[in-house]
C-alpha cells in the first residue's frame, strides 16, 4: 500500500479521521476536569504523555507533508485535504493547549523528544529548501557514506547550535 492509496482509503472512510481527532482533545480536556491541580503527578502525566504522542506524531506528518507539498511539489493550497493534512494540525494545536492548562510540558515524560524531533525536521526542511532554491548541484565522485557522514555531521551541528541557543546560561 502506497501513501497516496492510505490517504484515498482514508478520505474514503472520513468518519475514523473525525472520530480519532475529536477523541483525543476531548479527552484531554476531561483529563484537565478530572485532575485539575493533580497534572504533575504521575498517572495524569502518562495520561498526558499518551495523548502528546496519539495527536503529535500524525500532526507533526500532516504538517511536514504540507510543508513538503508547497515548498518542493509547488502544490497549489486549494488542493490541500482538510481530513489529512489541517484537522491533524488543529487537533494537535488544541490538544496542547487544552494540556499545558493543567500540566507544565517539562513534567510530561518524552516531550522533549518531539520537540527535539520537530526541530530535526525544520532544519531538515530548511537545509533542503535552501538546496533546492540556489540550485547547487555537486557532481563528485565521493563515496556514499561520505555524502552520509557529512549531511549527518551537518545535522549535529545544527543541533548542537541550537542546543546552544535554547539552553540557559547558568548566570542568567
């Protein structure tokens, strides 16, 4: 099964789409009802973390795909699918929100992770946005895993900046 055919499969049945979006921040906000003052402590954090990962990782899809599809494809915006590509962002957005009202994220276990991830994918994005407008293309006769080792040394780099960037210095 190809991607394409998942999504036809999935604009075919929309009412799992609805369902699995609109379950995951209602829940959340039952989450906050139920356990208001409570969110630091451990079953509601699990709870919380569970919720982050269901509604983040097809959000986070959604939101590369999009990216993707208008930067590389030159998609036009009118094409884009409201089930698959905006509800899964939204949900996530909302899903957040409705969250960081009772829990601080530095609390909920694995955060840092998506986080981490989300900023791997933006530079990713980023780097090859920047490629693919200046049109530099190299011809050479390096090895592959030397092309490897360089784009993943690239990629420390800038995780490494950018853990610079975000991390407090220990006198401020």
């Amino acid at each position: 099964m190809t991607l394409q055919e998942f999504f036809r499969l999935l604009g075919d049945n929309p009412l799992y789409i609805l369902l699995f979006f609109t379950i995951i921040p209602l829940t959340a906000l039952l989450a906050n009802f139920m356990g208001k003052g409570e969110g630091n402590m451990p079953p509601w954090t699990y709870l919380y973390s569970v919720l982050i990962y269901l509604v983040c990782i097809p959000g986070i899809f959604a939101f590369t795909l999009s990216v993707y599809q208008f930067l590389f494809d030159r998609r036009s915006i009118m094409e884009t699918d409201v089930l698959s590509q905006i509800l899964p962002v939204f949900s996530m957005v909302a899903t957040l929100l409705i969250i960081r009202q009772n829990v601080s994220f530095d609390s909920i276990p694995g955060f840092g992770k998506l986080s981490g991830l989300v900023m791997m994918i933006m530079a990713t994005f980023a780097f090859m946005w920047f490629l693919d407008r200046t049109h530099i293309y190299v011809f050479t006769s390096l090895p592959f895993w030397q092309v490897v080792l360089i784009f993943v040394g690239l990629f420390l780099v800038i995780r490494w900046g950018w853990m610079r960037f975000i991390t407090p210095k220990p006198n401020e």
